[in-house]
C-alpha cells in the first residue's frame, strides 16, 4: 500500500483521534493539507487539532462517510459502531500501526525506537540531538515532550519514532536505525510468551542497518545471527557497550557522565532531566545519532538541551508544602527507576500513589508488581485504569492491594486527599501510572488552589 499512499487519499478519520498517538499521526496528515476528521470518547484533547482543521466528535455519528481512508487504534474494539460502518461502506482500513508505517515511508530515513519502557524519553532525546545537528526531521513522540510536543516535523529527510511493541506494531516498521532499549516482558497478552516477545525484537532489530542493542541482553547474545550481519549490532549501557557512561555523578536527582563511544571519552554530559535511568536513555540516543552520522558535538549539545518530557518526573505543584510529581511508570521496571529517583530526591517522607494501568498486564507481572511494591512504606494502591479491557479480578487493583503487605486501596480523589493529608514540606507524594492517575493528580492541585 505505501507507494504513493498520500497521493492517492485525500482524507482520513481516525477512530480514537485524541490519543498521544493518534493525535500526532492526524497532525502529519493535516501537515500534508489532507482533510482530516475523526471521533473519540474523551474529547479532553481536541483542542490542538481542531485549531488545524480537523473535525472531531464524540462517536456515535456517520461522519466518516466522508473519509476516504479509516484509521483505527488498537483499543477500539472489533464491534465498534463506527468500525463496524466502515466495513458496511468498504472504506479503506488500517489499523494505527500501519498507518505509522505509511508515514515512515514519506521520509529519507526511519531510526525507531522500541522497547518495555524509555521509549519516549529516548525518542525525545534523539528529536534534541537531530534538531541541535540542524537536521530536517519529524518526530513522532508518545507524550509531549518541551519543545517537540508528541509531534514535530521540519523537513522529510530523517523520522524519528516510537515502535510500540503492543499487539506486534513495531514490526510494520522497517528502520534504517533500530533502538531496542529493552527486552522486559510486557504486552504478554499479545504474545506466545516471552520468547515469542524475544523473537520479535530479534526481527525488529534484524531489519535495520543499525541495531542499537543493551549490552549483554541474552535476547540478541545468544543468537548471533539475530542482524543480517554482526556487524550492525551496536552496544549501549554497562562497562563493556560501545557507547558507556564513566564519572557518573548525581547532583539532587540529575545526572552527569563522561560520554565513552568505543573506548573514546568524547565529553561530559549533563543531563537536565532527573534519574539514574536517563543515563542509559541517553547512551541509547547517543548511539542512535552516531549511527545516522550525527556528530558527536551535537549529540551532546542535544542531550543537555533536553527538558524532559510530560508525566516523567514531572513537578506538579506543591500541596501543603509536600512536592506532588507524577511519573509514567506503569511496569515493574519503570516503578523502580521511578522510586529510586524519587527516593534521591526528597528529603522527607516518600508518599506513592499507584495505578496499574490493564488487568492483563497486572496479571501477567503480578509476582514482579508485589516485589517492586512491598518495599514502599506508604503506598496507596487506586483502582485499575482498564483502558481496552474487560474487569478481570486476578489482575485488579484491589487483589494487588491485598498482596502488597501494609498498602491501602482507594477509588475515589477523596481516598488519596486522605493518604496524603499528613504530607508536608520536604516530603513527596510521587503519582505513578499511565492511566488517569496524572488528571486525577492535577485537579487535586487545582482545586487546593482554587480552596
């Protein structure tokens, strides 16, 4: 379908148009003078897009009668009114996955971005490092990050994207330069287990000219042969990757390194985002660049440059003194990363406020969700953001709850002003989650001003 995918519709609706995804895939489309449309139950983030031209409503309409091509997200269900109208009326239709992949191939160059988590962060960063480099690029980001939001574009000669590994999505995606950050299970529901997971990201890496790959992650050690050939395969993180940090040193929560590519110490870095992980988020990109020839000079001018990006670590406000951040994490090992760096960066007492995001994923990672939490001492456990899914026990909020020794449960705002009443200055209520959690957050802030 890519040749000439953009010449031959001139206009697309999107089933579920508001998500960070989404969003930034009708952006490219409007950018390309193409009538744009679609519909969403949660019309929150309409604003940006319909300020370009596009017409949203909240579903239930036969709007896309209209619309030459239907794009749909995966948390659309198979009998969706609207889905299930576009067959009746044979419209062209994709899901998103393949609609990225059509993007991609409006540009000279694709360097994605994969991986359990960091994908974001690290996908900003390259957006840093290209515009720093004064490259023409778009960006396709799943957040919004300062200075990109979740979508940029100056010109058609690079792409820079997240590759979702969500029921396989990544794979639509051929790049040039293929960044896999992490091999953690995750999205298991959609996988013959995690060898099958492993297998993929094999794939996902083996298509690319450069594979930018951990150091020592037995996924790609133990098969060799994973790349079309050995020497594609680029190392980042430990002591012995390519592309290294040494000197690493904390200053209240952010990082600073010496940047070591093959041995070579080509300067520090001082990264202005906090967290311990950002260092490997970094050597990531770094490596990313270099394999796209981005000279070394830019890519650290790039990573200084970067400020973060929306629900990472991200200062709220204040309420009662206490600092209120709110952070993304929404698996076992974000959760850690997230803890650590909150724990770095209070001074007094460490308030955690989770939701798990899916009953799938709490159920397949239920033993890891336990141990990560059973270590924190005030922790309120809030009800489940369910997003694409059906109630499930096994994986509720309220179960790991009950398995996480000493947590209380909540399921209502009022339940987290209560956890948190005693908070004051010098202490931390850290929000985690990628669901709801980070508005429910915001309003508590917003309506202790406003009282």
């Amino acid at each position: 379908m890519s040749a000439n995918f953009f010449t031959r519709f001139k206009s697309f609706y999107f089933i579920g148009i508001c998500g960070v995804s989404m969003s930034a895939l009708a952006e490219y489309a409007l950018s390309l003078k193409k009538k744009v449309g679609g519909s969403d139950r949660d019309l929150s983030g309409a604003g940006k897009l319909r300020s370009l031209g596009a017409e949203i409503n909240s579903g239930g309409t036969r709007a896309l009668e209209n619309y030459d091509v239907v794009v749909y997200t995966d948390a659309v269900k198979r009998d969706d009114a609207e889905l299930k109208l576009a067959c009746r009326l044979n419209k062209q239709i994709i899901p998103r996955g393949r609609f990225l992949k059509e993007v991609s191939s409006d540009f000279g160059r694709v360097i994605a971005v994969c991986g359990c988590h960091g994908k974001t962060t690290c996908t900003s960063m390259l957006a840093s490092i290209f515009r720093a480099a004064g490259k023409r690029f778009g960006a396709h980001i799943g957040g919004n990050a300062a200075g990109f939001g979740n979508f940029y574009c100056c010109g058609n000669d690079y792409f820079i994207t997240e590759a979702c590994e969500y029921k396989k999505n990544f794979l639509y995606l051929s790049p040039d330069t293929a960044v896999v950050l992490n091999t953690d299970p995750d999205h298991l529901e959609c996988y013959d287990g995690e060898e099958d997971l492993k297998n993929c990201y094999r794939k996902f890496a083996a298509r690319a000219d450069a594979a930018v790959v951990p150091y020592g992650d037995p996924t790609f050690y133990k098969h060799p042969k994973v790349a079309k050939s050995q020497n594609n395969m680029i190392t980042f993180g430990g002591r012995g990757g390519d592309f290294c940090a040494s000197d690493i040193k904390n200053a209240e929560g952010c990082y600073s390194f010496d940047l070591m590519a093959y041995e070579k110490n080509y300067g520090n870095v001082l990264l202005r985002v906090p967290g311990a992980h950002n260092v490997n988020n970094a050597l990531a990109a770094a490596a990313a660049a270099r394999a796209e020839g981005i000279a070394f000079e830019d890519i650290k001018r790039g990573l200084e440059d970067f400020e973060g990006v929306e629900r990472r670590m991200q200062l709220l406000g204040r309420l009662n003194g206490a600092r209120l951040v709110a952070d993304y994490a929404h698996h076992p090992q974000e959760i850690a990363a997230a803890l650590k760096t909150a724990d770095a960066i209070t001074r007094g007492k460490l308030y955690v406020v989770f939701q798990p995001h899916t009953y799938s994923r709490t159920k397949n990672l239920f033993r890891q969700f336990v141990s990560v939490l059973s270590g924190v001492r005030r922790l309120l456990v809030y009800r489940t953001y369910a997003a694409r899914e059906y109630f499930d026990d096994s994986g509720s909020a309220l179960t790991l709850c009950r398995a996480v020794g000493g947590s209380r449960y909540g399921d209502r705002p009022e339940d987290i002003l209560k956890f948190i009443s005693s908070a004051k200055e010098g202490d931390t209520v850290l929000f985690l989650g990628a669901g709801d959690i980070y508005f429910i957050a915001s309003s508590l802030i917003s309506d202790s001003v406003k009282n």
